[in-house]
C-alpha cells in the first residue's frame, strides 16, 4: 500500500471495480482503492515469503553475541 507505505495482501478483488480487501499481518482486514496499491516486486515476496527467525531466537543470538 503505497499510501500507508506497508505490505498488505489482497484477500478478495471481488469488492467493487475500484476496491479490493486486504489484510495486514493476519490481523487488519479493509477495504482498500486499487489506485493506492502496486505489485509487489519477486523479490519483495521472497523477502517477504522467508522464514524469519523468531523472536526468542533472536534474543538468545543477541545474548551469546551470535547474531
């Protein structure tokens, strides 16, 4: 979403002409006009689509100076 300079996936184009549904992290859905939204590039949805280490791990890393 170029708007709110976030990633949003589209969940539903069946909205209106001019409005697709989208959904940001799994948690908020709207609607959203087509015009404030662009395709992702392929490697914005591999970056996107790679697992990302958890949180915990993160920490743990960042404790014993890994990461």
């Amino acid at each position: 979403n170029v708007k709110k300079d976030r990633v949003e996936r589209v969940i539903s184009n069946r909205f209106s002409n001019t409005r697709v549904i989208t959904e940001c992290h799994k948690t908020e859905e709207g609607s959203v006009q087509t015009k404030n939204l662009r395709l992702a590039t392929s490697e914005e949805v591999e970056s996107y689509l790679a697992p990302k280490p958890s949180s915990l791990l993160r920490r743990i890393g960042s404790a014993l100076h890994l990461v």
